[in-house]
C-alpha cells in the first residue's frame, strides 16, 4: 500500500468506506466521527470564530485577512488544538484531505475573479509610474533582502532548517501580488484614488512578472531539474498561454456579442464559466504547473463588466469571496504552531522581513522624486505594496507540503503574513488623506472668472433621462466665441465586479451611429450640442467606473485636473411622471455630500423635474427657456445670480430675478453688499426686455416660506444658493429640512410639496480651504462695475 501513497504525507488515514454520513443521534452515533457532518461543523466554526475576531479587530483598524488567519491559530495547535483542551476533536488529521480540497476550490474560483478584474492593458502598458516603482521594488528588495539573508546566515547562529529556508523567505519579500494589493484597496475604499491606481497598476506589473517567473521555476522544479522535461514543460505551459489567448478568447468574445445586456445572466453562460474554470485548473496540473495558473489566464480572457463579467463576479463574491476563500486562510492559520518558533528565529525573521519592507517603501519614496508623486503617496505607496495575503500563503503551503519549510519556518511565515498586514493597514488608513489633493491655490468660481476666459462645466451625469435637461443648461450657458465652453462629462457606472475601479475616456466620433447602449445614447446627445455650436463647444466624456462611496474622489480630482469652473451633480431623487417621488439613491446623496466638501470649484445639485413637463430643447431656437434666481444674500447666491446673469445672454432665455429682503433691516453691512451686486446687474441688463426684476420684503421665516409658495409655475429652472448668511428670516427652516446638502430654500423648493414643474439647480461656491487664503473666503461678495458691464455689453 505504501506505493499508493503520495511522497511526503506523514500519516496514512483509513476510514470505512459508509463512514460519509451519519443518520442522527438517535441510534447513538457521533456526528464528528462521520465526513459530512464534521466537515459542516468545522465550516461552520470557522466561519464563527474569524467573524468574531474580525468585529473584535475593526476598532483597531485591521483587515479582514488577519481576522481569518487568526481564527485559523484560534483553532489549530497553538491555542484550542493543544492536547490539553480540545486536541483533534473538531479538526482530525483524517479530515484534512477533505478540508484543504474544499478551500483549494476557493482558491480556484477566487483566482479567475481576480484575472477578470485585472486590466490586461494596464499589464502590458503600464505607465511610466507604474514601470518604475514596479521593477525597481522588485529588483531593490530582492538584491537588499537576498544580500541580508546570506549574511544572516553566514554570521547568526540559526537552525539548520532556518539556515536553509532564509534565502527564500527573503527573496520572497520581493513580491508584490495584485490579489493582495486588490482586497487590501477595496476595503481601505481606496481603489478609485490616484494613491490606489498607481498601486494597482504596479501590482499587475509585478504580479506578470512573478507568474513568468513562476511558470519557469515550477517547470524546472516538477521536471526534476532534467533539461529535455524541463523544456517540455516549459513549452506546454507557453503553449497552454497561447491557445488560451488566441483562441480561447475570441470564443469567449463572441459569446459576449450574443449576450444581452440588460438581462440578467443565464444559466448557461455561469455553467459555461464554471466548466472553464475546472478544466483550465486541470490542464495547468496535467502539464507541471500549479492549478491556480489555469483559473488566472481563464479569468483574463473573460472580458470584464457587462454582460459577464461584472455579473459572474456578483454570483461568486458571497460563496467563493465570503467563504471558501477565507476557509484557505483559516486553513493556514489551522497548520501554524507557534510552539515550534524558536525565540531567536523569530528575531532573526522579524528582522529580515523589517529590513526589506523598509527597503520597499525606501525605493518607492526615492523612485517618487522622480515621478512626480508627494512624498506622503509616496510612503503610502510602499506601504499598500507591501501588503501580503493569499499568494504569500499559497507559496508557503506549498513549499511546507515540499518539505522546504518545517513547521517552525511556516509558522514564522504565516507569523510574519499577520504582522505586516496589521502594521500597514492602520498606517496606510492614519497617512492617506485624498482630500487635501483636491484645492486649488486660486478661484475657481463663475463670480471670479474673467468674461472673456473658457467656461469650464463640469456634469455628472447617471441616467439617460436627465439628459434632456442637463443639455438645456448647457446650451443655455450661452457658449460664444469670445467665452467658450468646455464640457467634462462624467458617466456615473457602478463597477460591477470590477475590483480596481477606471476612469476611462471616450472617443467622440464625428458620426452619430445608432446603439442600445445607455452610454451610447447620452454621448451621442452630447455630440449632438456639440455639433451645434461647433466653433465654441469642446465636450469630453469619461466614465467613471466606480462605487458611489468613492467616486467622489475621481469627481473631485477630475475636476481639479481640468480646471473646471462648476461641477453639476444629479439629485438622489427621481420624479415619477405624477409629480410624486419614483426613486431614492442614498448612495448618490453621500456622494454629493462628499463632493460639497471637498470640490475644487463651485458645485451645483441639479433636481430635474424635467419629466413633469417634457419641455422642449433649446437647441436650435426650439423653444424659450425660463430661469429665475432666487436671491436671499451671501456667496453661494451670488454664485447662482452670476450664472443666471450669464444664461441671460443668450436669445432664448428669459432671467428673472427674484429678491427677499428681511423687513427693517437697511443698515445691515451685508444688504449694502447685496444692493450694490444687484444694482450692477440690473444696470448691465437695461434695455433687455427678457430680463425682470422683483422684491418682495418678509417680516421672518413664516412669510418667506409663504413667498417661496406662492411663486408662479412658469420657469422652467431655478438657480438658488446653498448656503446663506445668519438672519433671521431663515430661522426655523432648517429644522424641516429633508436633503441638507440642498441648504434651507433649494430643500423647500426642491420638496414634492412644493407646487412646480421647474427644475432646480442649488448652487454652492467654491469653499478655499488652504490656510493662507481663507481670508479671501471670508471676504464679502463683490462684483466690479467693469466685469458687470462687460457682460451685459456682450449681449
């Protein structure tokens, strides 16, 4: 029987061949001494316990990844495995095969999730940044790491097997692996940061690197170290690689095209994934590699998002991500027994692993003088690659089952596994701030900009339906030779199963072709107004592939990239067509929560009522557009009253100004102010006969939310600052207040109760956040005589 026994197992476990399942207690049998039911408890218990100690960690900042490799150790020898307490009641050497079998499926599934979240085009042209600090990294740490290791060795007194294992431990310090540096940015929220891309980008250079290596490395090592089979194996694993990407990927490309898009996915497409995944992991052991390798390239020549992608992703991230993935984890938590560790084989690796992470962050710092990054992303940087996780843990059981680790070593390394992990993520978490890469040094305000300088527009935009009144604005921003508009569109889009989220350019064309797709239709809208004013208009259209907890981050750094003057936003609330509300998006409210806060320009919140009226467009002299600004005082309605000044150029929009004073209150500082804004717009628009003027005096906050009630249902928008200054003519309103990121009066116009079909666009000015001028924020809102005359001689 020996024969039959793989080489290297320790113990030969026989069982009965019914010992499968048991049929109840009831005819006095235990559970635990049946396959089934003990593999269901210690799935069960594992579960369990790495939950309880991941709540336990969360207050102390740490990741998901310690948690499961501690409750690992919580079970294995170190702690409740010892003979003293539990021994091997729960985990028998007899169900090992069948546990680690279990996990090894995660691990398969968990790798063609990752291969379709990677960017193959990231892989292959990765930057400039990314090259660098890539290679660099890798070549620095390995020569500084491996170089320590031999001298180490040389000059320390060690164990043998320490002695011999060393070498590897610290060559494999070098790593960077994309999954690690992957799970590590999705729950630091931080994969759509510029921090996070430049670290993700790295990782998959590093990551393609490693398996080529790899590749090589475990042909040599199954041959034998025989040429003739090492060769061979070699060339299988190419050639497996080549049949993979340029046939197996068109196939899957073509069942892509046949897929509808806005349905969910069928059943046969996930049996055609799952089909793929197992037999790409068989063939990469059937020609000497290691199984994941096969599960990794599948997953690469999926493509991701939509149709499949994105949803194969969604069925796999609760069984695959939330269970058997963790179950491999545990498991190597399970074999680690600290009671091998040696005090000075720990200091020994301690000190090996410190050194070349120091290194690693060391080379990254230095390298990021050259690239143009600061020095705290810099810093952050090395840390995020210096993550470790799932491909460390595989590389070490493997090498344990291959009897280059004893148990002291592995236990060192998964040892080492859980320390840095729980160093760098609440270092990384203390020293990324990405909003204080988001302000600007000057104004970016439509008050302060010169009536002669591009006017940059901002707008998100995340349904097709919002279109219609987006492009009104735009057009009825007056867009003129003499002040041109440039549009940075931003398509909102959920990512799906993508785990490093994009921000992806389009390419307008000059020919409006037809199509299905959603984004495809709104681009094509944009061209159009394009087209229309094609001697003033520039549009750009980028989409964001992000989750609307951070998509603010690409928003804000985006508009601090292309100097935008407004960023435009859309409401969390959709209309139904009854005038009711149809929809509530709490995550896109938390957007614009954040975007408020930290945008680099002034911000406008857009509630489009468009669909209660159906409005025509203003492109082309189609129709008259209705704007009124609702004007109380202070900076954020000056903003909204000089965006209304400049829609009121245009021939096809009628302006009313409509203005609240607060009784008995003339001698205030602030109404001066007001009176001389007001006075220079009313004086540069003399003559305009689509242009109005009304006041309208309230004793207190009673009679102005009566006022605000009884304004005529016959604008088709209405501008309004967020913010206003203290007065008493506010006082009270607030406590009513559903949406404060609409401030006091947008929240009541913007109100279902509020009797109107006109859309609303709330308006906050830029907020200057750098020390030295926060002066300038504080300082009232003026407007010269000379800028206001320009813009009404320019009409």
């Amino acid at each position: 029987m020996s024969h039959e026994v793989s080489v290297g197992n320790k113990f030969i476990v026989c069982q009965y061949k019914d010992n499968i399942a048991t049929f109840g207690t009831w005819i006095k049998r235990n559970p635990l001494n049946y396959a089934v039911p003990l593999v269901l408890m210690q799935l069960s218990a594992i579960s369990l316990g790495s939950l309880l100690i991941e709540i336990f960690l969360h207050p102390l900042g740490q990741s998901s990844i310690v948690a499961q490799i501690l409750g690992g150790i919580l079970f294995g020898p170190s702690v409740l495995g010892r003979e003293d307490i539990m021994g091997t009641a729960l985990f028998p050497s007899r169900s090992v095969m069948t546990l680690e079998t279990t996990a090894s499926f995660g691990i398969v599934f968990f790798l063609f999730a990752i291969g379709i979240r990677m960017n193959t085009r990231t892989i292959f042209r990765p930057g400039r940044q990314a090259l660098v600090l890539g290679i660099s990294s890798m070549l620095i740490t390995l020569l500084f790491s491996s170089s320590l290791a031999t001298v180490l060795k040389s000059y320390v007194h060690m164990d043998d097997s320490l002695a011999n294992a060393l070498p590897l431990l610290g060559a494999s310090q070098c790593i960077t692996a994309f999954p690690n540096v992957s799970c590590l940015l999705i729950e630091l929220k931080m994969a759509s940061s510029d921090v996070g891309r430049i670290a993700a980008s790295t990782a998959m250079l590093c990551d393609f690197i490693s398996t080529v290596i790899l590749i090589v490395v475990s042909g040599i090592q199954q041959s034998g170290f025989d040429p003739l089979k090492s060769a061979c194996a070699i060339s299988s694993a190419m050639l497996f690689v080549a049949v993979m990407v340029y046939i197996i990927r068109p196939i899957v490309k073509a069942t892509v095209r046949r897929m509808p898009t806005l349905e969910p996915l069928q059943e046969q497409y996930v049996l055609f994934c799952f089909t793929g995944v197992l037999l790409s992991a068989l063939v990469s052991e059937m020609i000497g590699q290691h199984f994941m390798l096969g599960p990794l390239i599948f997953g690469l020549v999926v493509p991701d998002g939509p149709p499949l992608g994105s949803p194969m992703i969604s069925k796999l991230d609760l069984p695959i991500g939330k269970f058997l993935y963790p179950t491999y984890l545990t498991i190597s938590g399970l074999k680690t027994n600290i009671y091998k560790i040696h005090l000075r084989s720990l200091w020994i690796v301690a000190f090996l692993i410190l050194f070349t992470c120091l290194i690693k962050i060391g080379v990254v710092v230095l390298a990021s003088r050259f690239l143009n990054i600061y020095f705290y992303d810099s810093v952050v940087i090395g840390l995020i690659i210096n993550g470790k996780g799932i491909c460390e843990l595989i590389m070490f059981n493997m090498w344990r089952d291959s009897g280059v680790l004893t148990d002291q070593e592995f236990a060192l390394s998964v040892i080492s596994v859980i320390g840095v992990t729980a160093l760098v993520t609440p270092l990384i978490k203390l020293l990324h701030d990405p909003s204080k890469r988001h302000f600007p040094l000057k104004r970016r305000t439509i008050q302060h900009t010169k009536q002669d300088s591009e006017f940059r527009i901002l707008v998100c935009i995340k349904d097709q339906d919002n279109v219609p009144c987006i492009i009104n604005i735009l057009e009825a921003s007056d867009a003129r030779e003499g002040s041109p508009i440039a549009v940075i569109a931003v398509l909102l889009e959920e990512p799906g199963g993508r785990a490093t989220n994009m921000l992806l350019a389009h390419q307008l064309t000059r020919i409006l072709q037809p199509s299905n797709s959603k984004s495809d239709h709104i681009i094509s809208a944009l061209h159009q107004y394009e087209l229309c004013n094609q001697s003033c208009v520039t549009v750009q259209v980028f989409s964001a592939i992000s989750h609307f907890q951070t998509v603010h981050d690409d928003i804000c750094r985006l508009a601090l990239d292309q100097s935008a003057t407004i960023l435009i936003l859309p409401f969390h609330r959709h209309w139904a067509i009854d005038g009711s509300i149809g929809s509530t998006n709490r995550s896109m409210q938390n957007m614009n929560v954040k975007v408020l806060e930290n945008a680099p320009c002034s911000v406008g919140i857009l509630v489009d009522r468009g669909i209660l009226t159906r409005s025509l467009s203003i492109l082309n002299n189609q129709s008259i557009y209705r704007v009124a600004v609702i004007y109380i005082g202070g900076p954020d309605d000056a903003e909204s009253l000089f965006y209304g000044a400049r829609m009121g150029r245009h021939n096809k929009v009628t302006l009313t100004i409509i203005r609240y004073l607060l009784y008995r209150y003339d001698s205030a500082r602030e109404r001066k102010q007001d009176n001389s804004l007001i006075d220079e717009v009313r004086e540069a628009n003399k003559g305009n006969r689509k242009f109005k003027y009304q006041e309208h005096v309230v004793k207190d906050a009673v009679g102005l939310a009566a006022c605000l009630r009884s304004i005529d249902n016959c604008f088709d928008l209405m501008l309004v600052g967020r913010n206003h200054q203290a007065s008493e003519v506010l006082m009270g309103l607030g406590d009513w207040s559903e949406c404060p990121e609409l401030g006091v009066i947008g929240d009541i116009l913007s109100s279902p109760d509020f009797k109107s079909t006109a859309s609303v666009l709330v308006v906050q000015q830029q907020r200057l956040h750098v020390d030295k001028l926060r002066n300038r924020m504080m300082r009232p809102v003026v407007i010269s005589h000379e800028s206001v005359h320009d813009l009404g001689g320019s009409r």
